[in-house]
C-alpha cells in the first residue's frame, strides 16, 4: 500500500501508522482553544451553580439553558452558516463536547439535541426540511428528540413495532405506536421518529411536530442518574403526519439510525473524556485537602497509585479520540474532493469509521466508570453523600456503558465491522493473517535489540497486531457461519482490538509530543505509555489465551498459545516510579493538566 493514501477504518489492525500522520490535542488552534473555553465558561456561569434545580427537573429551567447555548452558537457548531450555524470541522464538534461533557445531566441534553436529533434532518433532509428545522434547532427555538427505542426493540433496532400508514387521500402518515427511553421528551418540539411503513422489512423515518394531536408523554422516568435529563415514554395514537415530513426514501430509517448511532458514539467517546477530567480534578482537590495521621492523603502511595492510574486512562482515551476525529475529517475532505455533497461525505466518512467509533464508545464509557469509581473512593464517605460532586458524577456515569447500544454489541460490532470490510475486499485482513500463521511454523527470528525510547512498545504494538490477526484468521476459518453466534470470542478479540488501538494511538501521541518538545519535556506522557504498555500487555495475552481455549485443541493450541506469550511479551518497568511521578504532576498543578 502506497504510504500517502489515507487510512481506512479498521486498516489499523495491518497498517503502520506513523506519529506524524495523527492530530493530537497538543496541536488545537487559537480559534479551537476559544470555543473550548466558551464552552467551560458556559459550564461555570449557567450550569454548575444550578446542579440540584436541573436534577430537579424545575420546570423550564432545561430548555432555557439549551436556549442559552443556542445564542452562544453552541447547538449549531457543525450546522452551515447559511442555516444559521458555525459551521466547525469535525474534530472541534468533538472538543465542544468533551468540554460540556463535565456537564452531568445537561450534557446529555445538549448531546441529544445537536447529535441525534439535529443531525438527521441537517443530514437526510431535502432542502425544505432543512430551512424549516435546522435554524430554528440551531438557535435553540425549537429543541430536538430521537425516537428510536421500543419495549420490545433495544439493541436490535429494525425489529420496532411502531407502524406508519397512508390516509385515504395520500396526504399524511398516521403513526400509531409507543416509545421509550426517549431523551428532551418532556419539552422537544421535533421528534425524529421511527417507524414501519405497512410490512416494511426497514424502519421509515419522520419528522413530527410534538404538538400534534395523538401524541401523549407518560410522567418522567425515576432513574439512577442525569437524573435532570428529561426521559419519558411517548405514545402515538393515528398521529397525522404530512408526506413530506418523511425523512430521506421509504425504508431508509434504518440506515439513518444507524449512521446516527455512530456519530452519537463518538460523541459519547468525547462527552466521557470531559466527565472524567472533571473527576480526576475532584479527586486531586480532595486528596489535597484531607488529612490523616497528620499528612494529606495525597502524600500516600495507595491514594496516587489511584490518581496516576485515573490519568493514564484518560490520557490514553483522550488521545485516541482526537485520532479518529482527524481520520474522519480527513476521509470526509477526501469524499468531498472526488465531487461528494458535503453531507453524504459526512455520512460516508463516519461510516468508514464505524469500528473506531463503536471502539471509542466502549473504551470511553469504561474509562469514566473506572475514574468515577475511584473518585468516589477517594472521597471515602463523603464520596457517598449527596453533598460531594463524584456522587452525582458515579450515579451519570453508569448509563453511558447503555447508552448508543450496550458495550456488549458495540464489542461484536467492531468486530463484525472489521470482518465485514475484509469479505467485501476493502481490507485485505487474511493475507497479513496468513503471514502470521505461517510465522508460528517457523523458527523465531531474534535480531538486533530495537533502538529509541519507545523500542520495546514499538516491538509490543507489532505483537498485539499480530496476536489479533492470528486469533481472529483462525476463529474465521474454524468457526466460519458460526463465528456471530460464538459471542464470548468475538467479545475477546473486540478487547485485544480496543486496547490495541488504544495502545497505539498514545505511543504514536507521545511519540508525536517528543519530536515537537523533546524527551525531557516528555517525562511524565512517556511514564503514562511505558505503564500503560506494561499493563495491557497482560490484558491481551489473557483475552488470547480464553479466545484460544475455547475453539482450539491439542497442537495446534499450544502452537498458537506460545506464538501469542511471544506476541505480549514485554519487558518489564516499574510501574511504582512510573505512577508516582504521573500522580505527582497533577497533585502538584490541584487539577488534571496533562
């Protein structure tokens, strides 16, 4: 493969990347800093003072904040200008949600109306919808919701039972059928909404207008967290639709969900990363200010093994988000320059990174659970009290592992989707996998020690690629048909794919960050690789070893068991040092600062 042409989505499994071909956040501009302190500003001023009145859901006090958002041009970032927008690349939509992801309950406002409720109709929409709807949500007049979950139809979308049928005189839809679960409910004005037309195989999607007649909301849902986001069930009885509020063609609302549902995933990936900043700086504080047996707890072992660790994750995840978002950028410029309509390219470069994006969404929402988890730990019983903020951030923090399709299917997904490119011959996966069975035949090469500060990672990265390829090539080709339903190995090789790529994007960040800075400037991010290098590679020799025992027996297993000990062979570091100084850093600063 040529090295100039641009990566495809999945292609990081087979393909050397190099650090000069990623973004890192080390490289936001001027213009890009702004909105994100915009977007902290807004936090701080509207939204943080006002915490338990959201959580309360005072009546009115959400929609006037997402009204305050739109006048700042905060729900029109990725709109056009000429609809009323700002019009920002696609990484710096990313950036603006990370910041107002360390908005608890109304992050997940705002993500529900500029993501899945805005963006199907700026995407799908002929011309008169988008003039008619798209101003109006981007300013924040009109607000937005997604109407896609069912009792009966969870993960598996299509199979919703909501039905759609045409009047007599062929003028409107009548829409009869029950939603849940459904965001911004409780005051949206649209609702994009999702349903089968006759005995349609595909879902159809509308746009319909919540105060039409036969639309009733049930109360709101009691639940564990964001607790102030509206969520409420929505019933349609003969609800009257026009024609032309049909979004994009008849039986198209399955592909919209979908392409939606994976802008929503990064999104969500964005969205975590803020909230775990947020409970990292928590953390700190307190550590800082507690005392016991006359030190601040900050001084312990124990308490900055837990700190250092919290930063290593979301350093980590911060660092393969930004990649991703400049992959997409870059592939939607690509579409648009061979003649593409912006919006299809849009469209078409998120889905080319479909498996990123399920990835991200996994990787994220795990994170945050990790770093809300000790935050609260840290706090020890005052974590536990309503008074602290890391008790409102553990309960919020639960629903992102459910939300945009549990972390269960996204984990099969990535690897459906990787498989998927590889049949239709967009990735060429099984020659590099044949390459690796044929080297567990032949007698390991040991040639010169590797040179440089991240020659052993290098070396590691290379392994976990090849443990990946030798793992999935072989469940391919034993398990054939029967490799959907084997959802324990799929689930395995999804875990070996997700650190791989998580591995790899902080090397090549890192790596990125010296050749700008210098190694002395870099101690403490080459500290977070060298650890967490070190740990993961324990991770995926254990996901191998379970994927192995279960479809492989006698030779041919001890033969790919000892390929995989070589492939996640590492050599060792102290992690100790390494977690001190990284904690050190940031008890130093009060705040994450990385």
């Amino acid at each position: 493969m040529s090295e100039n042409k641009a990566i495809i989505g999945g292609e990081f499994i087979i393909r050397e990347t190099k650090p000069e071909e990623i973004f890192i956040p080390e490289e936001w501009t001027e213009e890009q800093q702004m909105i994100a302190k915009m977007c902290d500003d807004f936090l701080a001023q509207e939204i943080n003072p006002h915490l338990d009145r959201i959580d309360e859901l005072e009546e009115g006090l959400m929609p006037s904040l997402l009204e305050k958002a739109g006048e700042l041009g905060l729900l029109g970032l990725s709109v056009p200008q000429d609809l009323g927008g700002m019009e920002v690349d696609f990484k710096t939509t990313l950036l603006a949600t990370e910041r107002l992801g360390a908005g608890f309950s109304f992050s997940v406002a705002y993500g529900a109306h500029t993501g899945i409720g805005t963006l199907p109709i700026l995407y799908y929409g002929n011309k008169e919808q988008k003039e008619k709807y798209i101003p109006k949500l981007a300013s924040g007049e009109w607000k937005a919701s997604y109407c896609l979950t069912e009792p009966s139809a969870g993960s598996d979308a299509n199979s919703g039972k909501t039905k759609a049928v045409l009047s007599d005189d062929g003028k409107h839809y009548l829409i009869t059928g029950q939603k849940m679960w459904i965001t911004n409910a409780g005051f949206a004005d649209v609702f994009i909404v999702f349903a089968k037309i006759d005995d349609d195989k595909n879902l159809s999607a509308f746009i319909v207008d919540s105060k039409t007649e036969g639309i009733s909301l049930n109360p709101e849902e009691k639940k564990m967290g964001i607790k102030g986001s509206s969520t409420r069930q929505v019933f349609f009885n003969n609800v009257k639709v026009p024609v032309e509020n049909m979004l994009s063609e008849r039986e198209n609302g399955f592909k919209i969900a979908l392409n939606i549902l994976n802008i929503g995933r990064i999104k969500l990936g964005a969205g975590v990363l803020g909230g775990a900043k947020v409970g990292i700086s928590e953390s700190i504080k307190y550590a800082n200010e507690r005392e016991q047996f006359g030190r601040p707890i900050s001084k312990y072992g124990a308490i900055r093994h837990k700190i250092a660790e919290q930063v290593i994750r979301t350093y980590v995840l911060e660092s393969a988000l930004y990649r991703a978002g400049q992959n997409i950028e870059d592939a939607v410029k690509a579409y648009i320059e061979s003649g593409m309509d912006e919006n299809e390219a849009t469209l078409k470069g998120i889905e080319q990174f479909a498996p990123e994006c399920a990835i991200l969404k996994v990787a994220g929402s795990e994170v945050l659970d990790f770093v809300s988890d000790e935050a609260v730990q840290i706090h020890g019983g005052i974590g536990y009290s309503a008074e602290s903020l890391v008790e409102r951030g553990y309960r919020d923090s639960r629903i992102n592992r459910i939300f945009e399709g549990t972390n269960e299917i996204n984990r099969m997904l990535t690897v459906n989707m990787v498989l998927r490119k590889a049949m239709k011959g967009e990735l060429d996966l099984m020659g590099p996998a044949m390459a690796v069975a044929n080297e567990l035949m032949s007698i390991p090469e040991f040639g010169d020690a590797p040179e440089g500060v991240f020659a052993e990672e290098y070396k590691a990265l290379e392994g976990f690629k090849k443990s990946i390829l030798m793992i999935a090539g072989s469940a391919v080709q034993k398990l054939m048909q029967t490799l959907a339903k084997e959802q324990e190995v799929l689930m395995n090789i999804a875990d070996i794919s997700i650190d791989t790529y998580l591995a790899e994007s902080v090397l090549l960040r890192v790596d990125k960050l010296i050749s700008m800075r210098g190694e002395e400037a870099c101690k403490d991010e080459i500290a977070i690789v060298k650890t967490f290098f070190y740990d993961i590679a324990d991770k995926i020799h254990k996901a191998g070893k379970d994927a192995i025992h279960s479809f492989v027996e006698g030779d041919e297993a001890k033969m790919m068991l000892m390929g995989l000990r070589r492939f996640t062979k590492i050599e060792g570091v102290n992690t100790k040092e390494y977690r001190q100084q990284i904690a050190l850093r940031v008890i130093e600063a009060g705040k994450y600062n990385f």
